[in-house]
C-alpha cells in the first residue's frame, strides 16, 4: 500500500505549497502587522497609552527644529508634563525652572533643564560649538547613594545606574511623530511608572530628553558635558527612522545588555541590521554612537524603521503612525528598563581602576515578534567549528560503513555477476548509481544566474522600481527561481531518471553551505560578524537532511545480493533492449535450475536475511508488475546489446508494484527498498527554521533598504541581496522540486514572465511611496540674489524641479553636486521666490516692504585681525536664529567661544586635518558669538597669510507659510509621487564673504 506522504507528486505538491504558504504568510503577517495595544495595563498601573498617544499629538503638531520657535515651547511643555506627572505620583519638588527642579536635598528625584553645558568638538574637517537645552531626570535607586554626589564636581564611582534617551527635536520638514516624538512620550511614561508608588527602580535612572539630535547628535554630545553623564553604565535609545510600524531592535553593544530585551512581550530585530549600520547601508546616525564611544556605555538602540518615504518628511506625524507602533515601543523599554534596573551584578559597572567592563559580542534574533534568541558570538563560533570538523569526519564513517556493507550505491556505475558454479566473472550489472551527480549544481547555477541577471536588468532598465513595489521584485525572483529550477530538474530527470536524484542535490547543498560556513567561520572570528547566524544554521540544516540521506541507504540490500539474485533469476525476466545501459548480462541457462530450487526452498522456509531473494512476495512468488510496463519499463531502443529486465506480472494493476518492492517508474529498481517517507522529516528540518530565519531577514533588510536609493545608495547592491536570500529561501526545496506536480511550476512561470514586464514598466514610485528631494536655499545677502538648489536622484530630479511654476521657464541647471553627503545624487537650482525668514517687524520696515530690503541686515558680521599674527576675531550675529557657521577657505588649527568649555580632553576642538567650516549653535536667540581662530601657515609660505570665506546664517522655522515661499511652492506644487526635505541643517542659508 502506497503511503500517504510518500514521495511521489500529489503529498510533495500538496506538503511543499502548505508549508511554504504557511511560512511566508506567517511572516509577512508578523512583519506588517502591529500587535494591539491593551486599553490598561494591570502590570503598569501608572502608564497610560491613551495620554501617551495624545502628548505625542502635542508634541508632533507643527516642526520643532532645534532652530525652530516652537522647539522652545516644546522644550516648556515637556518641563510642564514632568512637572504634572510628580504632582500625580506625589512627588515633592521645588518648580524652580531656571536650572533644577528639586524637593529636599537628597531628592527622590531631580530634574535638570541643562542651560549651562556647552560643548566644542570636531568631525572630520569640521567642528562645532553648541549650547545645551537638555532636560534631564534623575530617579534615584534604591540601592544608590543618597547624595547629591554631581555637586561635588569629582568623577563618580559608585554603583552605575541606567540612561534612556530619546530627543524632541525634529527636522525642519518633519513633524517628528516617530523621529522622535514617540520616543520622548515612551520617556515620559516611564518617568511615570518609575516615580509611582511601589516602583522606584533598584538601579537608579537618568531619563534623558536632549535637544539637537538631528543635527550631528550635538545633544548627545552636551549630555556628555553634565555630571550627570558620569552616573550610567547601561542606556536604551529610542529612535525613529520611519514612521511607523514595529519598534526594532537595530543595534546593541553586547550579549548581556541585549539579554535585558528579551523581556520584552513583542521583541522585533535581528542582529543583521546591526552589521548593515556598521557599513553604512542605511545612512543614519543616532545618540548611540556618543554614548557607546564618548561614554563608553554598553546599551541598546530601538527605533522604528520604516516606511523609509515618510522619514524626515510631512508624514512623520499621527495619521500615518498608529497607538499601536507607540505601544509597541513603551511595552519592550518598559521591560528592558525593569530588567536593566533590576541588574544584581556589576556586570555593567567600573573596575575598581575605573574603567569600564566590557561584554562579549553578541547575537540576536525574534521568532515571529514572540520570543527572542540571545547568545554569544563565541557560542556561534564554536558551533560552526563544531559542524566543520563533525560533519565531513560523520559523513566518511557513513560513507566507509557503506562501503563495507556493499550498500553505498552512489558513484557505482555496474556491479560484478559471478555464480557459485562459474568459473568466472560475468560482466557488470548496470546500477547507474552515477547518474545525476550533476544536475544539481547544474541548476542551481542556471537559477541563480537567472536571478542575478534579473537584479542586472532592474538595476539598468527600471532601477527605482523596488521603490515602491517592492513586493513584485521578491515575487518575480522567486517565483523565477522556482519555476526555472522545477523546469532543469524535470528535464533531466524525465531524460534520465535517477533515485539518486535528492541525495545529490543535498550533496551539493552541503557543500556549497560548507564553502559558505567556512567564510562565516572566518567573519565571526576575525571580524566580529555576527550577521551570518543564519547561514550557521542553514549549513546544520543541510548536514542533518544529508546525514538522512546516507542513512536511507542501510535500508538496501548489498550492491552483491541484488546482482546475484538479478543473475539467479533469470526466468523471471525477459529480454530487452536497455536505454539505461549498453552492459549486456550474457544467459546462464545452465544454472537455472538450480537457480529456481534454491529460490523456492528460501521462500518456504527461511527468514529474510542479507542473501535471500529481494524478490518474493508475501506468498512466495516473483512479481514484476509495472517494471515492463508503461510507466516502469526500459524501454526498447533499438541497440544491439541486450540487458535483463523485468517483466509485467499478470493480473497486477499496480504498476509500482514489484518483487523489489515499491519503486519510482523509470528509476533504478534497487531504490525499492529506499524509505519513501523520509523526504518528509528532510523537508521539515531544511525548510521551516532556516526559511524563518531567512524570511525574517529578508523582509526587514527590504523594509530598511528599498527606499535608501533616494538617499544616494546604489540600486544594484539591493537587488543583489535580494538575489543572495532568495537562494537561502528556496534552496530548501530543491531537494524535492522535482517531484512537484507540473501545474504549479508552470503557474509560477507564467506569474513570474509578469512580474518581470510589471517591474520593468512599472513607474517606481506613488503617491504613498513618494520619492524624497533634498530642499535649500542659498542667499547672498549683500546682494540679494537667491537660488534653489534641489538634490535628487538624477533620472528624476529635472522633471521634479521643472513642475514648479517659479522654475518652469527658466534655464534649470541640474549638473550640480555640490551637496556631497548626498552622493550619486543631483542638484537643479533656480531663481527661486525671496525667502521672508526674518520678519520686517524685527527689521524696523514696513510688513509690505520688499524682503530683499533687509537682507543686509539678517546677518551683521565684524572680522578683525591681530597684527602679525595668524589669529582673527569674529563677531557673529544672525536675526531670528541661532545657527550659523563660518566657513574658511583654508583649515583653522583651533578655536575658542567666549563664553564656552574647552577643559574636557575627551573632545578636540579642531582635528589633526584643521577645520574647514566651524557651526555654532545657541541656545538664545540673536545673542550672537564672539569667536577667536587660528591658523597654521604652509611650510612653503615664508609670510604670514590672511584668511578668506564667508559667514553663513541658517533659518530652519517653516511653520510660517510665508516664512520660506520657494519651499511652500515646491509642496504645493511638485508631483504628487514626490516630496522635499530638508538638504541641510537650514532651509534658508544667507551668507557673507569676509576678508583678513
């Protein structure tokens, strides 16, 4: 009786499509949908989703860039918010706003509004001088020192406590909903579950709501300046790169830090994003960086990660964001939180000499957003040594014990016919246990060039299309990858059929993952790559699945037995001309009869053992029903040589039917006796982990990477990677796509050959995928001339800019690229309507008045030079902002802010390269800054030179309609399927040349 789940097409059609369904489906629902959010918390008492989502509401309506009015009202309200959720936990302070908010010295809890940090620091070839507006809550331990130890001005060396952070700036063309609007309310809900009765944290907590994040992370750096910094030895970050979905987990300095999130009820992330941040795939930064290389803290980065299109745009706000994205953020910090707080051991402390422990690389993963994997690089490590030395030595003592046996049937093209009455051997008896070796690699070769050359032709005939349709590009991959594959392996196994068939292609599999975990082995080593955990798996995966392979073989009968009963039975069989084997065996009537009587005798008496007949039945007799049949016959060719082969049994309906046992038709007659169940538990060890882990990868790489390409990132290297998963993805399968029923293969096809003219056709980009342009003004303001400059991606910019009416008959220039950390994109620039950013009232002119009448007067500048010397004053004020920058035609060697800290050797004003262009950055508006530079002359300079540049103000507040035109015009008026951003830290960039 045929099993169920044998492996024949209808069970391996039917299993294959379910359980891929199953998958694929599972993890796009786990990946798209948000789990909800509770109405009340019985665990949090104090914590209020609904009060969350309307502060985020406040705090997302209007843009608050640091450079923005409102960023001081939202600096006020969030002082307001905390001051409320004190009085509500009953908490005693003193509301004085001027530096501290503090109740009864040692207090509870202590808040800072940080208006006397200033911090000078330097990036590559330029520095920068900024003012602090931080707010900082400090909620003191149980276990901490009740003192107020920052007022003794010494470096702390107590019991470490724990930062979380998140900043309430935002962009100038963002509203900041989830960059970083949700990250501050998650902030100040856990300011409330810590300060409510009963729940004072072990660990003591420093809540950090810094203030110029978006700008080069400069809040982060003036945190680094307060006392207050020196307290943390742990911090979770809360970030925002789009505008929606499933807070993830992208980045983590550790193993036992990361162990902290696994608390949480809905853990998102894989280790792999960490990697991808290292490269620089996604280009973004966040207060990580500062508080891991400045602070030497060992913690946690969270943000959300997409839709990309919305990020830094008009749509970071509530209506394309959800309560339950909020939830999901609060609900895991409140369980990293409770866990890092909660920390018994010093793991996350200083050494007694003062410095810092350092924990151990770590890997991470979700299954399904439900639960999480933690462990150590050097556990990974030590698993792929494991399966490099354990399974090649495991497969030699299979393949030896084989051998011995008689039963290792791969590679044996004949086995030698000899009777005990002959005197010698008669030629082979064909096994054709060679057959097949090739076609695996074959195709995958075929398929995965195929795929490869797919990538090629989207990134050269429609590059942008992943842009928005990103789910077509995965279904014609994989989709072409199936098909093609289904198609090569039927060809050839309908040409030349083979048992042998999976066995091989796990063969290859093998190796290819043991070439693959070989390069792992050397990543995880050398460079500390945990990403590739999932390749360690996929390769334990394929050692399993063959391992089952070899072991299906001792369910044969020897090599011998078989030939020796084939040659002992001859009357069983008739002759025919072979297409499998040019091999005849010659008669050997005359030892028949004896042949026949020792067959019956066995079949009467004796138990099956290594020599009995393979061939009998339950009653004792021969049957070769189906072997000489359509559908399990050899066939006549017409050759001249003759082989023995079975014969159709009357009155037997079955055709796989035989002595031997059930056979495939057409396969070689020794694969009777072959397991016909075992592909199953083959197929459930390749597919399900390895294809969820893949999956996972797979959807969050696209969710962060298909719409980069708007920032500057090549095409082709996305599509490549979506080529490389969709291997990992469907190679799994290989092992049994052959026997899949034609239909599908052939409904994959046809979907794919769609797919493929949909993306090359296809415009790229909609109306909810929207393709972003990077917005600024330029601004001489001696003489009044303005010019737009729009950065794009090139095959689009041109259209973009053209729409709008202030640029339609105008002679665009759009060969520019000046903006170079946008690279492999392109600028236009045009006149572009005058730019009102200083009102006239602040001028002493009349509203109606022109604004080219004041641009004079944005920006006052006085430059003076100390004779004899390569030293120079500058006096800088700027009207309504508090942003400007001087920029230098040659480096300065060093600089000085009156007024500001230059005592912290942990940052350099100016690096080794000197300084090209120095940003200066207030806290108060129009007070100005009185700056001090040097210079070094060059070595072939025997006098001293002066210093040319320019001095540039930059005004950042759109929530004037009025305030910057060009801007309002571009949104009014550019295509729908596109937007604009903000290209630099002003929208509006006046400027003034200066001469010393």
């Amino acid at each position: 009786m045929r099993l169920p789940i044998a492996f024949s097409p209808i069970p391996v059609t039917i299993i294959v499509v379910l359980v891929y369904a199953a998958l694929f489906v599972s993890l796009l629902y786990t990946h798209l949908v948000v789990p909800p959010s509770p109405s009340r918390v019985s665990t949090y008492p104090a914590v209020d989703g609904d009060v969350a989502w309307r502060d985020l509401q406040e705090l997302s309506n209007g843009f608050h860039h640091f450079n923005t009015h409102r960023n001081d009202e939202i600096h006020n309200w969030l002082l307001h918010r905390i001051e409320s959720i004190l009085r509500k936990n009953k908490v005693e302070f003193d509301a004085n706003r001027a530096e501290t908010l503090i109740a009864h010295s040692p207090a509870p809890v202590v808040v800072f509004n940080d208006r006397t940090s200033n911090v000078s620091v330097s990036r590559d070839t330029s520095s920068t001088y900024f003012e602090s507006t931080n707010i900082i809550v400090y909620i003191r331990g149980t276990d901490d020192e009740n003192e107020d130890w920052w007022k003794a001005h010494k470096p702390y060396k107590g019991q470490g406590g724990v930062l979380v952070n998140a900043h309430y700036d935002s962009v100038s063309t963002g509203f900041g909903a989830t960059d970083d609007g949700a990250g501050v309310v998650t902030v100040l809900q856990l300011i409330a579950h810590f300060t409510s009765e009963g729940n004072r944290p072990k660990r003591g907590i420093v809540a950090l709501l810094n203030n110029g994040e978006e700008d080069f992370l400069n809040g982060a750096y003036a945190f680094a300046k307060h006392p207050l910094s020196q307290f943390p030895r742990s911090f979770l970050n809360l970030e925002g790169a789009g505008s929606g979905g499933r807070a993830t987990l992208f980045r983590s300095t550790d193993a036992e830090v990361t162990k902290a999130y696994q608390k949480s009820p809905y853990p998102f992330g894989t280790v792999i994003s960490a990697d991808g941040f290292k490269r620089r795939l996604v280009r973004s930064g966040t207060d990580y960086q500062i508080f891991t290389s400045i602070l030497d803290m060992r913690g946690l980065d969270v943000a959300f990660m997409g839709p990309r299109s919305n990020y830094h745009t008009v749509r970071d706000d509530t209506k394309h964001s959800s309560l339950n994205s909020l939830w999901h953020m609060l609900s895991s910090s409140l369980a990293t939180m409770g866990a890092l707080t909660s920390e018994d051991s010093f793991a996350f402390d200083k050494t007694e000499q003062g410095t810092e422990t350092a924990g151990s690389e770590g890997v991470w993963f979700d299954l399904y957003g439900r639960t999480f994997a933690v462990f150590k690089l050097d556990a990974l490590f030590g698993i792929s040594v494991a399966l490099l030395v354990a399974g090649p030595l495991s497969l030699i003592a299979l393949h030896v014990t084989l051998s011995r046996i008689g039963k290792w049937y791969p590679f044996s093209r004949t086995q030698p016919l000899s009777y005990e009455d002959a005197d010698d051997t008669l030629p082979g008896l064909p096994l054709d246990g060679f057959r097949g070796f090739f076609r695996p690699i074959v195709t995958m070769i075929i398929s995965t060039a195929v795929v490869v050359a797919l990538a090629f032709l989207l990134a050269r005939v429609n590059p942008y299309v992943i842009y928005s349709h990103e789910y077509t590009v995965w279904t014609m991959m994989l989709t072409a990858f199936t098909a093609i594959s289904w198609f090569c392996l039927r060809a050839a196994d309908s040409t030349r059929p083979t048992a042998l068939q999976r066995f091989y292609t796990l063969f290859w599999m093998y190796i290819i993952s043991y070439i693959l975990l070989v390069g792992v082995t050397i990543l995880e080593r050398n460079f500390d790559i945990a990403g590739t955990y999932f390749i360690v798996i996929y390769s334990a995966a394929m050692f399993l699945a063959l391992l089952i392979a070899y072991c299906e073989f001792f369910f044969l009968p020897s090599k011998n037995s078989y030939a020796q009963f084939i040659a002992e039975n001859e009357d069983a069989f008739g002759r025919a001309d072979s297409t499998t084997s040019s091999r005849a065996i010659p008669p050997r009537s005359q030892h028949h009869s004896r042949s026949r009587e020792r067959l019956n005798t066995s079949n009467d008496t004796e138990n099956a053992i290594e020599t009995t007949s393979l061939l009998r039945d339950d009653h004792g007799t021969t049957s070769f029903a189906g072997y000489g049949g359509a559908r399990g016959s050899r066939r006549a060719s017409g050759q001249a040589s003759s082989t023995l082969v079975p014969t159709a049994a009357q009155n037997d309906d079955d055709p796989y039917n035989s002595a031997l046992g059930t056979f495939y038709p057409n396969e070689q007659p020794w694969s009777a006796r072959l397991p016909s169940y075992l592909w199953m538990l083959q197929f459930l060890i390749l597919c399900p982990i390895p294809v969820i882990l893949t999956g996972q990868i797979s959807l969050l790489l696209t969710y962060a990477l298909h719409q980069t390409p708007a920032d500057g990132n090549p095409v082709l290297q996305i599509y490549l990677f979506l080529a490389g998963l969709t291997f990992f993805l469907l190679t799994p399968l290989l092992p049994f796509l052959h026997r899949l029923h034609p239909h599908l293969p052939t409904l994959l096809l046809l979907i794919s050959i769609l797919s493929v003219l949909f993306n090359l056709l296809s415009f790229p980009f909609s109306e909810s995928s929207r393709l972003k342009t990077y917005f600024v003004q330029y601004l001489d303001l001696d003489t009044g001339i303005n010019h737009v400059g729009l950065t794009g991606v090139p095959k689009y910019i041109h259209d973009i800019a053209s729409s709008v009416p202030s640029a339609a008959d105008q002679d665009l220039d759009c060969h520019g690229l000046d903006l170079t950390h946008y690279s492999g994109l392109r600028t236009c620039r045009w006149p572009g309507l005058p730019p009102r950013s200083v009102p006239n009232s602040l001028l002493g002119l009349p509203e109606s008045a022109p604004p080219a009448l004041g641009y004079k007067d944005w920006l006052s500048v006085n430059v003076s030079r100390d004779p004899g010397h390569n030293t120079a004053r500058f006096e800088v004020r700027g009207r309504n902002t508090r942003a400007c920058r001087i920029l230098f035609d040659r480096p300065i060697s060093n600089f000085s802010v009156e007024g500001g800290e230059q005592d912290d050797n942990r940052f350099i004003p100016v690096g080794e390269k000197g300084s090209s262009q120095l940003r200066l950055w207030s806290r108060n508006w129009e007070r100005g800054w009185n700056v001090s530079v040097e210079w070094k002359d060059s070595d072939q300079e025997e006098e001293a030179r002066g210093m040319d540049g320019k001095v540039v103000c930059l005004w950042s507040d759109a929530n004037q309609a009025d305030a910057i035109p060009a801007l309002e015009e571009l949104w009014r008026f550019m295509p729908v399927w596109s937007t604009a951003v903000k290209g630099d830290d002003g929208l509006v960039e006046g400027s003034k040349r200066f001469a010393v």
